[in-house]
C-alpha cells in the first residue's frame, strides 16, 4: 500500500488528570524528551512517508510549539481537540483528505510504537475493514454483581492497544455516527456502524503512560529494542 494514502492521528489533547503531575503525561520528560515526540518519532518509523495529524488540547499548542523549538524536533500537522477523546478523532478525521485509504488512531502517551505490530494491522485490512491490537490479559478478573463479584475466564478477554487501524471510507462513515457514552475507543465506533473489526496480535511493549512509573518502565523497554 501507497504509504502516502495512509494518515495517522495521533490524539494528544488529555489533562492527565490522573496521572498526578503538573503537566499531561505526554509532555513530562522521558529520556531527556517529551513522551509524545517519542510517539511520533516511532510513529513516523513504522510508517514512513505517511502523514500525521497531531490532536492537541488547545491550551497547549503554544506550549508545544515552545517544546518543538526547545528540542529542535518538527512538529506534525495540528488540529485542536475536543471535549472528548471521540470529539478529538473527529476533528482530525474532518480535515483529512479524500484521497486517504487508511486511518490510524494512535494514544499520544503509546511512546513505544512497535513497525512488525503496525504491519501486521496494516495488512489485516486485506480482509477487514478494521484491526485492532490486542494482547492476553495475565491478571486474574471478576465480574462485579449485585452480591458482590464473581471470578471470570481470562482466556475469554483481550486487552485493546493502540494505534487502531482502519479503512479510511469506514472510518468516515462510523464517526458521521452521533456520540454516545459507549465510544470508549474507535473500533467501538466502527462497531456501531455494523463493522467488525479483526484482532491483531499487539506488543507487550506498547504501554499507555498512565502513571509515573510508567515512564521507567518504557525507558527500561526503549533500551531493550
């Protein structure tokens, strides 16, 4: 596939509300670095010669451009987000342009972007009109129930990752969908409008910064790749 027909949207635009630090985690240091330059230059390593469209909170555009400059990195298109993770996709899905053949959605604070893992989603797409990366759950679940909970078969369940991959007319047509509570991630999107979307084997490394730790535990996985 023409990697030129291929965008990415890399969505940026949370407080990091829960991760207990004075800025949103894409932006704290790791390595020396913001956490989201890491995402978009893996980013623009897996998939050379496509674009990327970088949804940010509008109170920090001016403070990325200051980081682009502090760091001499180059800053992707911008496009400025909403008041939901669903309202920022479609805001960067509404100025991409008719020629797009695949849409990729990808969390801002994924540094670790893994080029095998978005081939192989990439090439789902053969067969599907979406694909999303997945990985075993290791912990042990329960199902919470008016009497209390009860243990469930963790076989039976898969942990979602991102970026999440998509034909780019499906895509476009499931987000002209009205927003509903149950949009907790694109492929839930693709759902509605009656696509299903294939499960791609996904990388143990591609953690989502939630918390503080999190930022040692993806320098510790960057220095095995």
């Amino acid at each position: 596939m023409n990697a030129q027909h291929i965008y990415n949207i890399i969505v940026a635009a949370g407080s990091g509300s829960r991760f207990g630090a004075a800025l949103p985690k894409q932006y704290c240091l790791m390595n020396g670095r913001p956490v989201l330059m890491y995402t978009i230059e893996n980013m623009r390593v897996a998939l050379p010669d496509s674009h990327i469209v970088l949804v940010l909170n509008k109170d920090f555009v001016d403070y990325w451009a200051e980081l682009c400059e502090q760091y001499s990195f180059e800053s992707p298109c911008i496009v400025v987000g909403g008041d939901s993770r669903w309202q920022s996709v479609k805001n960067a899905i509404d100025t991409i342009p008719d020629d797009a053949e695949v849409i990729t959605v990808h969390d801002g604070a994924r540094p670790i972007v893994d080029r095998m893992m978005v081939e192989r989603l990439i090439a789902a797409l053969n067969d599907a009109p979406g694909a999303i990366p997945v990985v075993s759950v290791t912990d042990s679940l329960r199902q919470l129930n008016e009497q209390g909970s009860v243990p469930v078969d963790r076989a039976l369940y898969k942990a979602v990752q991102t970026p999440q991959v998509f034909q780019a007319e499906k895509l476009i047509e499931a987000y002209s969908l009205p927003f509903t509570p149950t949009f907790t991630d694109d492929a839930s999107v693709m759902a509605a409008m009656g696509y299903e979307v294939a499960l791609v084997e996904g990388d143990t490394y591609n953690i989502k910064i939630t918390n503080p730790l999190d930022i040692e535990i993806a320098q510790l996985y960057l220095r095995q790749r």
